[in-house]
C-alpha cells in the first residue's frame, strides 16, 4: 500500500483502499460483492465489499458512505465511512448478517 495525499471525494478514497488490498501481494483480497459498487455518487450509495480469504480464515470487509446527525449538544451533521468486518456475507440482501464489527472514520462534519 503507498501514500496518497491531495483533494479526493470520498467515493474514491473507498475504491482505493479496496483496490489497493486486491492488488496487494498474497493474493487473499478479493471482491465479495460484485453489485456493490460506488459508481452511484449520491447520498449514501457509495459503498463496497471486498473477501479476504487465507485458508479457511475468511472474513468481508464493507466500506459504506454514511451521513450522520448528532443533536447531542447542537446539530451537527457528518459524513464518514462505516468499516464493517463479519464472518459471513448475504449477496442477495448485500448485508453482514451474523459476527461483525464496525467502526466510523469521520472525514467532515459541520456544526
């Protein structure tokens, strides 16, 4: 993996990671969800799936735009990335339905 730095949407920053694990050496990263794409860049549309198998270790990874609202002290509003990590992938439903982890990486957010 390198570094890259500059201006990008956020739609972009997710094809790159995950194109930068399918590339990357071993061969374990590949696409989990071929219908999971960013190609539509509105709202939350952007998102993608990608498997990484060694052996019988198997395990999705789903990167998804998020918007969010917090009214906690005043409204603020943001826009991130969910990180979800799960044993197991439904293509039709395109979810992670049982042992998954997910975090938030926020990347702007306005008060």
């Amino acid at each position: 993996m390198g570094y890259t730095s500059g201006a990008k949407i956020i739609y972009d920053i997710i094809d790159e990671i995950c194109a930068a694990l399918i590339a990357s050496s071993g061969g374990y990263w590949s696409n989990g969800d071929a219908t999971w794409t960013t190609t539509t860049k509105t709202n939350e549309n952007g998102r993608r799936c990608i498997k990484y198998t060694n052996g019988a270790e198997v395990i999705y990874w789903a990167f998804e735009i998020s918007n969010v609202q917090n009214t906690w002290y005043t409204a603020q509003y943001g826009r991130g990335i969910v990180i979800t990590a799960s044993a197991t992938w439904d293509s039709g439903t395109h979810t992670y339905p049982v042992s998954n982890q997910s975090t938030y990486i926020p990347f702007e957010a306005v008060e």
